[in-house]
C-alpha cells in the first residue's frame, strides 16, 4: 500500500470509490455506509476538482499493489487546525487497516503542516463510526451543526444533524 497525493487524473476512480462507499447497495457490503441514511451521491467531478485545487488542502488517495485506489482523505487546513473529510475505504477492504493508515497519514500532514489538531464532522447517529473514531484518538467536542442541505450532499431519509470530534496532535 502507498499513499500519496491525488491529481485530476484520479478524479474517474475516485468517484467510483467515494460513492460506490457511502451510498447504493455496494455500500453495504462495508460497515461505514450512510446509505440507509441519504440517497444521492456522496461527490462529483465539480466538487473533487474545488478540493484538488484548494491551495489550503490536498485529497490523499492510497493505492494498493495493482495501484488500484482503495482508499482516499480530504485535508483541509484551516489555520492551526486540520479539517479531515471524506475518510473513505472501499467497502471490501473495510477493516484491513486501510482507514488506519490514512488517519495516520493525515496525522504526519498535520505535523508536516504545523496543524495542533485534526477536527472532523460525523452523522450523529453513525456510532459504530464515532466510536472507531474514538478508538483513534478522536473526542466529542461538543458541537453540533446541522448537516448540509442540498442535492450536492444527498437526500435526508431522515433529519439528521453533525457532531464535532477532534485529535489533538502531538
């Protein structure tokens, strides 16, 4: 496995990844699906090409022995802090240590990029997820947002809101 930075190239088998991971039927062949939770699609071309060319972010992608992409992160940083989203890993290499070594991978940017702490937001109601999250050093901050409106982040089957959790890097 080799993680390195994604570029638009990538953008084709990303889309199928993040998707194929969050939502659909293939989605539940993994443990961190939400598509019992949203419809839609997780991502899309326009919105992987904003994140790639954010001067203050950078989208990892790791890739496996074929170099077929198995797993990426979003990074963003936002001053002293490191935004990390869409954690993704495909949904039949689910608890391999793929997601692990992109959290530790995102951890080796934030010091890289002199970032104090990861920050994130998860659906509420994803405990499984929050508590892997919490197995890796992530606490509950507290704060809650609501989550995004709009067919860009899928269609609510239900109202639901975001937590915040962070890891203080050290």
């Amino acid at each position: 496995m080799e993680i390195t930075t994604a570029g638009l190239n990538d953008i084709p088998e990303l889309i199928l990844l993040i998707n194929g991971a969050y939502r659909g039927e293939g989605a539940k062949k993994g443990w961190t699906t939400e598509a019992d939770l949203l419809d839609g699609t997780r991502t899309n071309v326009e919105m992987l090409e904003k994140l790639m060319g954010d001067v203050n972010g950078v989208l990892l992608k790791c890739v496996d022995d074929h170099k077929r992409i198995i797993g990426c992160v979003n990074l963003q940083k936002h001053g002293a802090r490191l935004y990390l989203g869409m954690l993704t890993v495909s949904p039949e290499l689910q608890g391999g240590g793929v997601g692990k070594k992109m959290l530790l991978a995102a951890v080796d940017y934030a010091k890289s990029h002199g970032c104090s702490a990861i920050y994130m937001t998860v659906i509420s109601v994803r405990h499984e997820l929050i508590a892997w999250y919490e197995r890796h050093g992530y606490v509950k901050t507290g704060a809650k947002k609501p989550f995004p409106v709009g067919p860009a982040f899928g269609i609510q089957k239900q109202p639901l809101e975001m937590i915040v959790m962070e890891k203080v890097v050290s």
